[in-house]
C-alpha cells in the first residue's frame, strides 16, 4: 500500500476537470479565491452535521480526521488500522498514483470492503456518481479487496414523527461501478501534475467552464472588468465578452456601448455620469401597481437538513417571523418558536390578520414570501382562499432595482435591500447584531437549541428588529421611488 504523499485529491482533480487555471490558482494563489458567501459556509457546517449523523448508521469506529491533522499522517494511520483489521473507519484516507481521496465510512466485510459516500442532498445526481468512480479507482488498487460503493444520502420522504428515526431518514443506494477508464484518469493526473509544477498560470480566458458543473472560487479574479464599478461582464455570448479581453478592456466603461444591452447602458450612463439614472416610463407603470392602502412584509424562514419539528422534512422551510411596516412607523410582528409544537397555523393566521386590511403589499424579492404563504395555503386548506389573495397583493420593490430602472453608480452592481437601502436611505441604520438572512437562521437555531431565557429573549428581540428593518427598507424604498416620479413631473 502506497504511503507518498499524493498531488491531488478527489476534489481538485475535479477542479482540473472545470478548469487548468482554477487547479494552478489554488494551490499557487489561494488568496485570490473570491470570498465564501456566509450561506455557503453555512451548507458546509450543514453538511458536516449530517456526516456525523450518518457515522451512527455503522457505530463504533476510528475518526481518522479527529486523530491527524496532515493528509501524510492520515494516510499512515489509515492504512495502520486497516492492517490491525478495524472494522469501521470514518474518513479513511487513501491514495493511489498521486491520487488521495478521504472516505466518508469504510467497512470491512467478509468478502472485503463496502464504501459510503455522504451526501446532506435529498436527491443523486451524475457528479455524485463520477465522483464514486473516482473513490473505486483509488479504493480498488489500494485496498486490493472487492469494493462496494454505496451512496448516503436524506430520504426526500421522510417526516419527523414522535421521535428521530435514523435508519429511515437516510437512504442508502448501491452504486454499481462497472468500467473505470484508468487511462484517462492516469493522463488527467500525469495533466495536474504538469500544471501544478509550472513556472505560471496556464492562460486560460474566462468562459463557459467558470460555472459549469460550480461556479469557479476564482470568478472574481479572472473577471477584470468587474472590479472597478462592480458590474461584472453582462451575459452575452462567450465570443464577445472574450473578444473584449482579448482587446485588452479593463474596464466595464471601456466597453462598447452598442454591444451591451439595455440594463446595462444604463448603468453605463450612471457611472458616466456619477449620478443616478432611472427610467421614468418603468417606474409609473409599476407604481400603478400600487394601492396608496399600502404596507410591507417580510418573512424570515429557518431551514434544518435534520428534520426538528413533527410532519417536517429536512430542508423544509419553516417560517417563524414575520414584520409588517406601513404609514407613521406602524410596525408589528408575528414570532412563532415551534419549540413545543408545530405553530404554523397560528403563524399565516397572524400574518393575514397584519395584511387584511391593505389593497397592495410590498416585498422585496416576492420569491420566498409567497412560496412560504402558498405552501401554508396549501397545509391548511382553510386559510388556501386568504393565502392565495395575500400573494396577489404582492408588489415587489425588487422589480424596480434588479430591472436597473433606478440605478445609482454606488450600487456597485448589486441590488440587495441592505445595498440599494444604504445608498437610496442612508438614514435607516444597519449597525444591528443581525444582517443578513443566514443570520437570522442561526439566531433562530440558538433560540431553539438555548435553555437560558436571557439569551432567548435578547435573540428573539435582535431577530425581531431585524426583520422589522426589512419591512421598513422595503417601505422606504417604495417612498424614494414615488420621490423620484414626483420630482421627474415637477
Ligand atoms: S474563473 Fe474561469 S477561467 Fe478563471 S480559473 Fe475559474 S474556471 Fe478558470
């Protein structure tokens, strides 16, 4: 059994896959990477959770990971507990010809080895399985046993009952592994190997491979134009945005004005001229959407891939706050804990109790409020007629920004409410404990999984001001909007 220290591993052999660039940039360059979007990390530790989880499913083994910290040592050690026949490691450490991968759950059977993949999905798809081809290459040549590769992923049908059923909240599919093409993954390696040993980058320009089959960590980096306005390279045909930087454009404004559609000539205009740049026809038709009875909403939902509430799902989305704000700073809330039951009844009926008398309703990004009032419509068929009425009361703000029909050069490209707020109303503070919606979340997390009612009711008042602050940018945002149209006319 090989113990070298291999080049590459599962996960950037599958880089090399996507990009040449992107393998030499992370093991020259990691500091180039774009910065981890807070949701993303939070997927991670998710993920992290339902791989323990799953540790349970075969009990009794060797954490490889909690017991070296260098993939040298982890090696060692793997191969000294497969040789002192243990029956269960966690991340067994493997490699062959230059190739490491670490194995979820590893365990010895009579006729040799059975593999398990963890996924915190509820659904398998092909990567899954191109990278279980990738585990068997190395698993088989290093084991030199039968390989059985299984994949673990959460059972998209199971609900919570009384109690937290393991054995039927993971799913365990076999998967049937019948040709590996060594050749290929020996040249792919021998490939790596080549780039990760150059003197500089492969040059390689920015096109389809930078999102396809994930974005690529280095997006930013290799997107020069984007870095001074903020506004990245618009969508058009690889051909002419590759063009551009084979012309050598640094700079968004130094495109050509005729190739770039109609969002982005305005903004175009309003980085030109420092100032910001609407468009008028737009913003009346869309304020005729709009009741002058009129208040805002928004929703705050936590999600768990381990299922914590009775007749829930993992990642189901579970509302728990929701904040109105309207005329004369009238605001009020709706917070439903679920810690003894599920409330969700009580939740849509106070929420459609806040918004009964308005003839419009503003959000910002309609998307998740009216999948969460949809979806309680729908749980109780009693309420379906007024939950249905709510979404068609949905004015959504987000229209306006993400359309550029009012585009300010600080916006920098993107039209978040914290973003477009922050320059439009810059008198609404955003210095709250909570800022973003990942946040909330995991306040919300904490409230449930905390004993101490101090801590519970200082979260349960951050989370309520944060959602509030929503409502109320949302509102104020409708008011800058019907300013502008004011001003234009007069
Ligand atoms: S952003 Fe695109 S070109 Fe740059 S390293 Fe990533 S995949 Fe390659």
């Amino acid at each position: 059994m090989e113990t070298h220290q291999p080049l590459l591993t599962k996960t950037t052999f599958l880089k090399l896959l996507q990009c040449e660039k992107a393998l030499y940039l992370n093991l020259h360059k990691p500091h180039l990477k774009d910065p981890t979007p807070p949701e993303l990390k939070h997927r991670f530790i998710q993920g992290h959770k339902i791989g323990a989880l799953a540790q349970l499913l075969f009990p009794g083994g060797i954490d490889i990971s909690k017991l070296a910290r260098t993939n040298a040592q982890r090696l060692q050690l793997t191969i000294q507990y497969i040789n002192d026949s243990q029956k269960v490691l966690y991340e067994a450490t493997l490699a062959h010809q230059n190739l490491l991968v670490m194995v979820d759950i590893l365990v010895k059977t009579d006729s040799g080895y059975n593999a398990y993949e963890v996924k915190s999905s509820t659904r398998i798809s092909d990567t899954y399985t191109r990278d279980a081809q990738l585990q068997y290459w190395v698993l088989q040549h290093s084991l030199k046993e039968p390989v059985n590769m299984h994949l673990v992923f959460i059972n998209p049908e199971y609900q919570l009952q009384t109690s937290f059923d393991i054995q039927a909240y993971f799913k365990i599919n076999p998967i049937t592994i019948t040709d590996v093409d060594s050749e290929f993954i020996n040249q792919t390696l021998q490939r790596g190997i080549n780039i990760l040993q150059a003197p500089r980058s492969p040059q390689i320009l920015p096109g389809k491979q930078c999102t396809k089959p994930y974005r690529c960590d280095f997006h930013q980096y290799c997107n020069p134009l984007s870095s001074k306005h903020g506004i990245p390279i618009p969508q058009l045909p690889v051909e002419v945005t590759q063009s551009w930087i084979k012309q050598d454009v640094k700079d968004f404004m130094d495109l050509p004005l005729l190739d770039l559609p109609p969002k982005y000539q305005s903004m175009y205009q309003a980085v030109k001229t420092n100032a910001i740049v609407y468009d008028l026809k737009f913003l009346k038709k869309w304020l005729q959407l709009v009741s002058e009875n009129v208040i805002a909403l928004d929703i705050e939902t936590w999600t768990s891939p381990k299922p914590e509430i009775e007749n829930t799902r993992a990642w189901e989305s579970i509302p728990f706050l929701a904040a109105v704000y309207g005329q004369k700073e009238y605001s009020a809330t709706v917070f439903t804990s679920h810690t003894e039951s599920d409330q969700r009844y009580y939740f849509i009926n106070e929420v459609l109790k806040l918004t009964e008398e308005y003839a419009s309703v503003l959000v910002y990004d309609k998307t998740l409020e009216t999948q969460t009032i949809l979806k309680l419509g729908t749980l109780f068929p009693a309420l379906n007629a007024k939950c249905q009425k709510l979404c068609h009361k949905f004015c959504d703000v987000f229209d306006v920004f993400k359309n550029a029909a009012v585009y300010h050069p600080e916006f920098k490209h993107q039209f978040n409410l914290k973003q477009v707020s922050r320059v439009l109303n810059p008198h609404i503070k955003l210095d709250q404990p909570l800022q973003h919606g990942i946040d909330a979340l995991m306040a919300f997390q904490n409230y449930r999984d905390s004993n101490n009612p101090i801590i519970k009711e200082i979260t349960e008042t951050d989370l309520k001001a944060y959602c509030v602050n929503d409502a109320r940018m949302t509102f104020e945002l409708y008011n800058s909007i019907k300013n502008i149209v004011q001003s234009a006319n007069q």
